[in-house]
C-alpha cells in the first residue's frame, strides 16, 4: 500500500476542495447540465440534453479510436503470430517481443480512456430516469438506459479480457471536498473485482438491455442494437469465466433470425470506390467512398465519409483516398511472414488480398522497401470500422459445436461456409478426422477470415494456445522474446500510473 502517495492525494484534495483529474466515474460534461433544484442535482434537465449523452457515446467510436481499434489491434495483431510491432519503439515493440511493462504509455491511455468510458455511460445509465421532460417518453428513457448499457458492457468486456480483475463502477460519486472525502473516497480509489464479477455484471447489463435495446436496423450499424447485445453475449459465454456453449449457438443463431448473414464478396467488407474502378489504386486514382457501409454482416460498426473521415487509416498503410498523406515513416501492424505463409498454404485464398497489400517505401525493418507488406483492412478514410461482425460469431457458434457439443460435422459445415466465400473447397478429411485436428482447422479459420480485426490473441487466450503457439514460432522477421509466454502473460500489467494514483489497486502476477 502507498501511503505516501495517498497522503499527498489528501493532502491536495483538501486545500483545493475539488474534484481529482482522475476519471474512474464521471463528473458532469459539458453536454449536460448540471442544474441543481432544492433537493436533487438535474443533470439532464430535458430530451435534448439525454440526446446530447447518447451522441457522445457514438463519437467515442469516431473520434476515440486510440484504444478501442488502434491498440487493440497492436495488442490483438502484434503481441499474436500475426503481425510485427510496425513502427519499433518503446510503446509498440515491447508487444512483439513480450516484455510489456506497466510504464507501457499506450496501456496507460487505454485504461484511462475505457474508464472514462464507463463514466459516460455510468452518466446516461445512472440519471435518465431522472429527467420529467414530458417530451422523454417512458419507453425512450428504457431505450437511452439500455444502449447505455451495452456501452458499458462494451468496454468492460475489452477491459476484463485485457487486464483481467478491474474496478467494476456502476454509480457515479459526487465531488470531493474535505468534507465529504470520507462518503467518496472509495467511488474515486476502487479496489478490483474480480473476473468473474466483471463478466457477471457485463452479462446481466446485456440481458437487462436486451427487451428495450433498439431492434437492429439494417440501413445504419452504428446503433448500440438487440443485435449488438446478442453479439457481445455469444462472445461473453465463449469467454472461460461464463462458459456456456449452449448459448453462444442461441444467440448466433438469434442473429441469423435478425437477418445477419454473410456477404457473398469478402472484399465488399473493406473495399473502396475508387475514382476509376477500372485501374488499381493510386495517386491518380483515389477512394472516393468505402465499398459497403452497414452491410448484412455488420453487426456494429463505426460510419466514415468524404468530409467525415477516418483519421487512423494512415497509421497502417497508405490512406487511398490520399496516396502520400503521411507515408513517411514505418506503420504499425506490420503483417507477419507467419501469416503471409498461413494464407498460401492453400492456394486461392481471396482474403489474402483483402487483408495485406506490398508498397515500395522508404524503410525496411521487416521486408525489403521496395516489396513491403502492409495491413490492409482499413485502406482508406472513408472506411467503416467494424467492431462486431457476424462472421465472428458464426465461428464462435463452430467453436461451441466442437467443444461443447461433440458435432464435428456441424462445426466443419460453418467453417466450410466462410472458406468457399474465400474461394477454397471444403476442408480435407484429415482436419475433420477428430476433434484435435478440426480445432486446429478452425483456429486456422478464425486467424485468417478475422486477420487483423483484434481477434487473434484473444482465441490464443480463449483456448489457452498462447504458450503452444508463441513460444515455438519461427518467423524470420519477429525480435526474439524477451521472456518466453506463460500463464501470467495471458493478463497485460496494470499501468504503473493507474497504479500510484489509486493505492487500492494490486499487480497483476508477473508484472
């Protein structure tokens, strides 16, 4: 325990008479109001206002994607078998070669960032039924609460996975004053709870959301939907903690019947229109808009446009709607030779294209410049960003036939679903022989159907592949490990920051 760091923290709270800069549950925003009557503190004082809430919940997928996609990618991409750091520093290459520290700078704004996400939605959850504007019917009240709700299981869902055992804020705490810092010290400094708590609270937000969550909408996947809770439950009863195969194949299949399905083109899901759609990409011919936005197999997605663009395309590769807008300096997410190889083992894989593409540029860290490959599912700023997919979850629903159900041959049929759209047959006899082999199909599957859409690492940890796996790769372009995976790397440390300001907090094992 610090106490000195405690004591200073008093010390200040106690002279200033105000709220800490530190955001584990919200103070009002400057959307809200704020309006204090003799008994209660109105913070939205009408409709416009509780609207006003839910369209900071949707930016946060727009102009927030630092923690949500970008490094979720670099931790999902580059700490997996299927990408390098990209761009070697002291925030990116530590997940490469597996020495993450909790001085890491990115962890220490992505858990700021989700924390501050919770407070969000903790702020609409928390006071909507609070507001007696009469134009605020009863039935959009529940509607505001529940996408709230989804939002807060959302991030907590990416939080437990990341960290594991994390402070679970339902509430929001008042300021801090001298006076009142005994009643709310504990809402400022919360302890963790554990994993199981965290997924129980995720579970029960999503099934309380579930009868008043808006129906899904297949014109606009930007709303928190029923459909969207559904994906994230299948996703939640695969994860170890609430394990429940029989319900991640309901709630796959309760997507179907919202009217999901595969797109028959992979490379509608992250295409472009280009100028001249004859000609390839380049600095005569640029995107002008994304291919398909709120396709049929877009569960949720963040919508970008000309004149409403994507900011973090350039991170990666080439922006196309932009040929040389930044193409100066090594990107993240550079894709490995692992994968590379793991989509020619069979020839005619359509994903291959869709999700690398080689430039000529000014380095050569991991390829030669003149060939280098680049990551190429977000290729423009005009492209959505698509968080839930259905192709996710109908693989998860293979998943709970192999495992949990013992049906091989249903499983193989869902795998053989996205490979033909991929342009390959069926699997061979020998990935359907057993359930070992058929697994390892699948993983396969998953790896590349899903390839850099922050989904690797989390099947490793999933399905405890993470040692397996990394500890015996052999890619000629990955630094050595600095410490070879184990049962503690399946968790990333705690931000040192996070950790000096809130002396309740403990270490994850191995950090």
């Amino acid at each position: 325990m610090k106490y000195n760091n405690v004591i200073g923290i008093l010390f200040v709270i106690c002279l200033a008479s105000c709220s800490l800069d530190y955001d584990p549950v919200d103070t009002y925003s400057d959307v809200t109001e704020g309006v204090t009557t003799d008994t209660t503190q109105v913070v939205f004082k009408d409709k416009a206002a509780v609207e006003n809430q839910m369209q900071v919940i949707h930016n946060k997928f727009r102009d927030g994607q630092e923690h949500w996609y970008l490094d979720m990618l670099l931790l999902a991409e580059s700490h997996s078998d299927n990408a390098y750091a990209g761009s070697p520093n002291a925030e990116t290459t530590p997940f490469e070669i597996n020495s993450i520290e909790g001085s890491n700078t990115n962890l220490n704004r992505d858990w700021n960032n989700h924390m501050a996400n919770v407070a969000v939605a903790n702020l609409l959850i928390n006071n909507v039924d609070a507001v007696t504007d009469p134009a605020l019917t009863s039935a959009e009240k529940e509607s505001y609460k529940a996408q709230g709700k989804i939002f807060r299981a959302m991030v907590y869902f990416d939080m437990v996975r990341i960290w594991g055992n994390v402070p679970l804020v339902t509430t929001i705490a008042g300021d801090i004053t001298a006076e009142t810092i005994a009643d709310v010290y504990a809402a400022y400094f919360p302890p963790q709870t554990d994993e199981l708590t965290v997924y129980e609270q995720i579970e029960r937000d999503l099934l309380e959301a579930l009868p008043n969550a808006p129906d899904n909408n297949p014109a606009d996947k930007t709303q928190l939907s029923k459909s969207v809770a559904r994906a994230l439950l299948a996703k939640v009863y695969a994860e170890k903690p609430l394990r429940n195969y029989d319900k991640v194949i309901q709630y796959c299949d309760e997507l179907a019947a919202d009217g999901f399905d595969l797109v028959s083109d992979y490379g509608d899901l992250f295409g472009v229109v280009l100028t001249n759609p004859d000609l390839p990409a380049g600095p005569d011919n640029f995107a002008v808009n994304g291919k398909t936005h709120s396709s049929k197999e877009t569960i949720f997605e963040a919508e970008f446009s000309p004149g409403n663009a994507n900011w973090v395309t350039w991170m990666f590769a080439r922006p196309l709607n932009d040929w040389n807008f930044y193409f100066t300096w090594a990107k993240w997410i550079t894709p490995s030779r692992d994968i590379v190889k793991a989509f020619k083992s069979e020839a005619g894989d359509k994903r291959l294209d869709e999700s690398i593409v080689y430039y000529s540029c000014g380095w050569n860290i991991y390829y030669p410049a003149d060939n280098y490959a680049f990551m190429y599912k977000c290729r423009s700023a005009y492209n959505s960003v698509i968080k839930f997919r259905y192709a996710d979850i109908l693989l998860l629903k293979a998943e709970a036939l192999i495992l949990g159900k013992n049906d091989l041959n249903g499983a193989a049929a869902i795998i053989n679903r996205t490979r033909a759209r991929a342009g390959l047959g069926n699997l061979p006899s020998s990935a359907t022989a057993s359930k070992e082999a058929l697994l390892n199909a699948y993983l396969k599957e998953r790896r590349l159907e899903l390839a850099f859409e922050g989904q690797r690492w989390f099947d490793l940890v999933r399905l405890d592949k993470v040692e397996e796996i990394m500890n015996v790769l052999v890619d000629e372009g990955r630094p050595a490990l600095v410490y070879p995976y184990n049962a503690n790397s399946y968790r990333l440390p705690i931000p040192q920051a996070v950790m000096d300001q809130n002396p309740n907090l403990i270490q994850n094992p191995g950090y």
